[in-house]
C-alpha cells in the first residue's frame, strides 16, 4: 500500500467533525490518522477478499414489504413533524 497523500476539501457535518476531534484527542493521533484509519477499514480492510461482493443495501437497511402502497418522503416528513399516526 502506497502512503502518497492527496490534498482535498472536504464538507464533513458538524457532530461528525467534533466527533473526529475527541477521538484524535483521546487516542492521541492527528485528525487526519483518524479519517484515514476510518476510511482504510472500509475501503481497504485488508482482511476482506479482493473478489468480495459488498453486502446489498437491501439486506443492510432492512427492506420490507408493504401491504400498499405509500409515499415514504410523506411519512418520513409527517413523522419528523410530530405526527406518526
């Protein structure tokens, strides 16, 4: 594995970058080891096959199947207003 580094602008949100900060603090390591490590173990887990299939986001998010029907943006936005019925 080549340890070339890339220069880039990142837009990270906000509790994700204070989240990143702790950890770089408690485990005394840069933020950028953080994000490197992080991103290695997802890209490059050198424990997985390179032939390996990710794992459908159909099984991840588990899907189902409804009865009827629905508009789920609708229900999504009815529930963030408070109105799950």
């Amino acid at each position: 594995m080549s340890s070339q580094r890339v220069r880039t602008t990142l837009n990270i949100e906000k509790n994700l970058m204070k989240a990143i900060k702790l950890t770089a603090i408690n485990e005394e390591k840069t933020q950028t080891e953080i994000i490197n490590e992080t991103l290695k173990k997802e890209f490059i887990d050198v424990q997985k096959p390179n032939n390996e299939v990710r794992q459908p986001l159909s099984e991840m998010a588990g899907i189902f199947k409804a009865k009827k029907p629905f508009n789920s943006v609708k229900l999504i936005k009815k529930i963030e207003h408070g109105d799950d019925n």
